[in-house]
C-alpha cells in the first residue's frame, strides 16, 4: 500500500500535468479574460473551436478543434478541409467564454488595409507548421500586412486597471516594422496618445527602447514608443533572444508598476527583464482602451512579421510565481519545429527547368528577359541563349535552407526574387529582406502535378504565371494577378533537368 504522502504527490502531479495556462492563472486570483492559439486548448477543460479557417477554392470555412479537451489542435481536420486549395485562418476564437475572438483587421490611422475589402490580410493557415508532444498543429504566421484585431471586447483592461499577458512567438521570425504586437489597444485603430496600449512586442524596434545585443528583444509597446525600462535606453538585463521559441511577458497595475519577463519556451524558466516604475511623460496612469490586437500596431501600423502561437490577457495583475507554472507548462508542451516543405523534393546542388501545367502553357517554362520574369515557349531546338534563361541553379534557400532560392544560370549571382509581388532577378545583396524575399519553399503542387512553390516571408503567396510573366500571388487577392480563375494550375510547375 502506497502511503499518504506518495498518493498525494501522485495527485498533484496529476492535477499539474492536467491544468492549462488558464486554469493556473485562474488558481492564482487572475483569471484568463482573453485566450487565443491556434496550437492547443489553454484550458484543462476546453474542448471548443480554436481557430476557423477558409479555402480558397469555394470559400467554405471551417472550425479547428482539439484532439480532445484541453488538447492540441486536431490539425488532420485543416489538411483534409484544405486539401488541392489554400487556406486562411479567418478567426481565432477566445477560449474563455468572453467572446473576444479575433478577426482580420480593418484599416486604421496608419495603414489602410492590403486585402479587397481594404482590411488587412490573414495568415495562411499552413504557413508555420509546429508539434506539441509529437501532434502537429499549426501556428499564425504574419507577413507584412496581415493582421488581427477585436475593437468590441468584453473584459479587458481599461484605464489605469491591472493586466497580465503572455505569447509564444516564433524567435526566428521577426523584423524591424512596426508592429508585431499582442495585447491591449485602441478601440479606434488610429494613435490615441501615449499609455493607451499596453502590448507585447517581438522584433528589432529599433529607435526606442532596446535590449542587449542586437536583438530581437521582448519589449512592450505603450504607444508612441518601446520600452523595457522606465525610459527609451538599453536594457542589458534584456538579451537577444536566440531560442526557437520564446515565451514572452507583460504586465501593468495601478501605482505606477509594470514589468517586462522572457524565457526559452523549450527550456528554463522566465527572467525578469524589468519591474519598476513605468515611463515618464505620459505613460502614468494608463489610459488603456481594451481593444485586443495580433501582429499590427494600435493604429494598424501593419509593416512588421513574426509568429503567434498561443497567448493570453488577463483580469488582474498575475504573480510571478503564477507565470512560472504556466512557463512550466508551456515548457511541457513541448513546442518543436517541423518540415516546412513537402511533396516532390527540389534539391539544392540540382539544375532545373520549371514547366507550366495549365492546358493553354504546358511548352512555357519560367525564364527571364533581362531582369523580368515571365513564362516563354521553350524546345531542344531552340537557341542556347533561350535555354539558358529558362534554366536555374537550385541552391539551399538563403533565408531558412529547408526551403530553396533559384539562381539564374546565365547571370550567376542574381536570383528570383519577388518585389512589389511580381518576380524578377535581382543581385544578391545579403540583406535580410533580399533573402527572405528569394527564398521559396515547396509542396505538393495544387493542381495534383508538379510542385506549388510558395514565398518564405509571404507565404499566402506562390509562383503563378499571368499573361506569361510571373508573380508572387496569392488565391483571391487583391491584384488581378490573384484571380481565382485558374489559380491551381498556374501556380503548379513541372520540376524537369534544367536544358542547359
């Protein structure tokens, strides 16, 4: 027989291993107001929709569940639904009853909206592949005009009144835009004054606040600046974050208090990056709105990127012994990276041809004239200049070597790249932006042939050709090079040896 003391160890772990992030803040006096992921359920108990998503091929839609209660998403029912099409998470539903649910957000002070109906965009649903405990879910990968947002919300601080929030974003995803923020914002999305958001940020804010090192850093974003301290310098208690996945913190309460905390999400516990007095000038009291906002700034500032995979705001000013269960819980969850290509290999050290599959194109292969990239005809009889424009040194992809960048044969050391969405060759000048943007990541292709060759840093989007020059397009977008009509065979191209 067991004795007592045994018995309850076995007990509490088991109500530890059972308990989520919002079941540990709710047992700490700071319940969860707002609960978002994509990845998991955040409480013990929660078996509801976490996530919607719609295709592109009808535009039905579709809700995401956990595996069982309190589990990780079921991301089997995504593939099915999103199988031979794209997908976009249209909603990401609040798990805590609050209805705070969060959408695709309308235009704001500083940026109108990217998509047709001048809101911005949303995330590609298949964009940033992860597994919890060996199940596979899927994160909310933001590129540069993709936003969410819920002005009408139930629960959320406003005023002076305490708050906690937590996120876990992806370490390796981030720029220096503005603003990859989550958290609490204007109800108006335009510049309401200093102290009337207070949001996590994830990236290179450079120009305000900063950590040690050359970032990226976990800062908060108040309005009208970053900060990880009482004023706009370098924080060396705040390093450069370097793990794959980061857990990040922020919280405020009245008389004059506010933190910033971190950590590893794979490893380790929070560090307290600051506690203390809040910034002078304007940030004391807070004149918080209550509006919840995902990968843009409160005025819709929608220049920023980066990964969200769950978070939380609460009622309340959380201890930090509450946010050390719940990063040990996260810690638990075992959050990992997976394959981010799929379907027939393209192989880095290879020489290739890309030949269309729509009925009209199938003797079109991709090629360029001077720095364009367009679709032409192409035979073994034609002349090796041709054939060399059409022909494409497959290197490992500059920006994330899963994925490929393709170097033109006859211009060594130029690539295809997108800008302003359309395809070109472009020397490679080692930025950041210039590798993102040339780099391609592939899947099976949509048209069932071939390969769909999609964008690293904007990955709604995919090689398509359109009136025989080629694009970075996305299935239904605001461009006429978006068009529906045809979509999945003129972005699905046949992988064949290069012809010279």
């Amino acid at each position: 027989m067991f004795p007592f003391s045994s018995l309850l160890a076995l007990w509490l772990a088991a109500t530890l291993v059972a308990a989520g992030p919002c079941d540990i803040y709710a047992s700490g006096g700071t319940p969860c107001v707002a609960a978002h992921s994509t990845t998991r359920a955040l409480f013990n108990a929660y078996s509801g929709p976490l996530y919607q998503v719609q295709r592109g091929s009808d535009s039905a839609t579709r809700d995401i569940l956990p595996l069982s209660a309190g589990g990780v998403a079921n991301a089997a029912t995504q593939e099915s639904f999103c199988a031979g099409t794209t997908c976009l998470i249209h909603i990401i539903y609040d798990q805590s009853g609050r209805s705070n649910h969060l959408s695709k957000a309308p235009p704001g002070g500083n940026a109108a909206g990217t998509d047709p109906g001048g809101f911005d965009n949303e995330a590609a649903a298949d964009a940033a592949p992860v597994t919890l405990n060996g199940h596979k879910a899927y994160g909310v990968f933001v590129a540069p005009g993709t936003g969410y947002r819920n002005d009408a919300t139930n629960g959320i601080a406003v005023g002076d009144a305490a708050e906690g929030m937590y996120a876990v974003f992806d370490g390796t995803h981030y720029n220096d835009g503005c603003c990859f923020d989550y958290g609490n914002a204007e109800t108006s999305s335009t510049d309401t004054g200093k102290g009337h958001m207070e949001t996590i940020y994830f990236g290179l804010g450079t120009g305000f606040a900063t950590g040690a090192g050359s970032g990226p850093w976990v800062l908060a974003d108040l309005e009208q600046g970053l900060f990880t301290g009482p004023d706009k310098s370098v924080n060396p208690n705040n390093p450069t974050v370097t793990s794959r996945f980061v857990t990040a913190v922020v919280k405020g309460e009245p008389g004059n208090h506010w933190s910033v905390r971190g950590g590893n999400s794979n490893a380790g516990s929070l560090a307290t990056y600051y506690s203390g007095v809040r910034p002078s000038g304007g940030y004391n009291p807070m004149n918080k709105e209550g509006s919840i906002i995902l990968g843009i700034g409160g005025d819709n500032s929608n220049r920023a990127q980066g990964t969200f995979y769950e978070g939380v705001m609460t009622s309340g000013y959380p201890s930090d012994a509450t946010e050390n269960s719940v990063q040990a819980d996260i810690v638990a969850a075992r959050y990992s990276a997976t394959n981010i290509t799929s379907g027939p290999a393209i192989r880095p050290g290879s020489t290739v041809s890309l030949r269309a599959t729509t009925a009209c194109c199938t003797t079109r292969y991709i090629a360029h004239s001077g720095t364009t990239v367009n679709t032409q005809v192409v035979t073994s009889g034609d002349s090796a200049a041709l054939k060399l424009s059409a022909s494409w040194n497959v290197v490992a992809g500059l920006a994330n070597s899963e994925c490929v960048s393709f170097e033109s044969r006859d211009t060594p050391g130029n690539f295809i790249r997108h800008a302003s969405f359309q395809l070109r060759i472009s020397p490679n000048d080692n930025s950041k932006l210039f590798r993102e943007d040339a780099t391609w990541c592939y899947k099976a292709g949509l048209n069932g042939q071939g390969n769909t060759i999609r964008s690293f840093n904007y990955p709604a989007h995919y090689f398509r050709h359109y009136n025989a020059l080629m694009y970075a397009s996305s299935n239904g977008g605001a461009n006429t090079f978006d068009a529906k009509t045809s979509f999945n065979d003129d972005a699905s191209f046949v992988v064949v040896p290069a012809f010279a």
